[in-house]
C-alpha cells in the first residue's frame, strides 16, 4: 500500500530541482500534490507529469514571501481536496543579487540591505507565512505534518553565503519552536538540512573543480541527488516518522556530522 495513499500536500518551489523531486515521490506514494511556485509555466508542467502518472495534482504561482499568495496557495488546497496533511516548505534563493561565485561580492561590507532582506525574506520568513496558513487547518484536523528544507549551512555558517546561512539558521530555530508550539495538536514539525546537491539552483555557479572539492569533503565521496533528499522527506512525511518531531535531518553524505 502507498505511504501516503489519501493525504494532501502542498510543496513550495515544487517545479524544479529539488522541490519537484519531492513532489514526484510525495505523489507516487499516494500523495495529491499542490506545486506551489514562482515559475507558473514550471509548475502546470510538473503538476501535468504528477496527473500523467495517475494522481492528482494543482499548479499554484505562489511568490512565498507574499503572504496572500500563500494564502491563495492554502485556499486552493483546501477548496480542491478540503484538507491539508502535509506541507513541504522547499522555496529558496541562494544570493538576492550579484555572481554566486563572487568572492569580493560575498563581503559583508559589500552586501546590501535589500539583498539581505530579500534572502531572509523568501528563505526564512516564507517558512513562517506558509507555516501561518496551514496551522489552523491542521489544528481542526488534530493531524498534520510540517518538513522545513533548511540546509548544512544553517549549522556550519558560510563565509560565503552569511545571509544565506542566516536565513536556513532561522528555518532550524523555527522548525523546534514550531514543533514544541504544535505537538499537542498531533502536527509533526521537522527539517531535512542538504549538503551540496546537483540539479539545484547553485550547480550554474560551480565549476567542476569546485564540485571535485565539495565532493572529496564528504565521507561517501560524491554529492547528493534531488532524490535522496526527496526521500528523507518522505520519511518524515510517512507513519514511519510518527514519533520524530523537532528533529533536523541531516541528508549530506558525512560532510558535516553533529
């Protein structure tokens, strides 16, 4: 029988990378799936793949640091399968502006305050808006299950990233206070933290040297896919994970471990 046979989830930045990795496994394990993201055009084509497959699924363009856009997204799930058992917050940027790859840009004499608040803005703050919709229905429910993707730098700190690796801290800080505030309400609350991943939004900034690097800092000597990291979601998504709450997930091949 499917994991998730009957439930309803709703994954940010869910067209690409590896938010539509999660949204494929998410519905073939049963799942209905609202693909919520910037790119409309992205997202009608992953939701197209999903109903292709046999299960359901809706494109939403959802901007997750507008807060009625994330209130669209929530109605819609609602209004088209009248519950909300799982929402995946994967939306993020990597920079606002300038080269990823920009040592003197990475300066934080050289960081803007609109870029810093654009980071912080779709990084961490989405979390808490779209976390902020859900909530009431998953409390009427007494049921629900809430995944943060926030990343290893939210732990390691990055010299080349600080308000990138600001912004997942932030995520990790939420998801416990969030998990402790809707324990009682039956609502996991946990966090899946990615190493270096290929097919993402960072990969057109590495050059394959930088790659060969990233990958020899791992224990298991490669980077990681969008899949397995779709797959610790649905774990945490899955009746496997009942008693996990609060727990960030590290999913980085040994590059880090706590």
């Amino acid at each position: 029988m499917a994991k998730l046979s009957g439930k309803i989830a709703i994954v940010t930045g869910g067209a690409s990378g590896i938010g539509k990795a999660i949204t494929m496994i998410l519905s073939k394990e049963g799942a209905s799936v609202v693909v919520a993201d910037i790119n409309l055009q992205m997202a009608e084509e992953t939701a197209a793949a999903i109903k292709a497959s046999g299960r359901e699924a809706v494109a939403v363009k959802t901007d997750v640091s507008d807060w009625n856009d994330i209130e669209r997204m929530a109605k819609t799930a609602i209004d088209r399968f009248g519950r909300i058992d799982i929402l995946v917050n994967n939306a993020g940027i990597g920079r606002a502006t300038g080269s990823l790859i920009s040592p003197d840009h990475a300066l934080i004499e050289n960081l803007t305050e609109a870029e810093w608040e654009k980071v912080m803005s779709v990084n961490c703050k989405s979390v808490f808006l779209c976390c902020k919709a859900v909530a009431k229905k998953m409390k009427e429910q007494k049921s629900g299950r809430i995944i943060n993707i926030s990343s290893v730098d939210g732990k390691t700190g990055s010299a080349g990233g600080i308000h990138y690796a600001a912004s997942k801290a932030g995520v990790i800080s939420l998801t416990k206070s969030l998990a402790r505030q809707l324990a009682s309400f039956n609502i996991n609350v946990n966090s899946v933290a990615p190493g270096t991943i290929v097919g993402t939004m960072f990969e057109t900034a590495w050059t394959e040297k930088e790659k060969s690097e990233d990958a020899r800092k791992t224990a298991l000597g490669r980077l990681g896919r969008p899949e397995e990291i779709a797959e610790a979601v649905l774990f945490l998504a899955s009746d496997s994970a009942n008693y996990i709450t609060g727990e960030i997930l590290d999913v980085n091949g040994g590059s880090y471990m706590d």
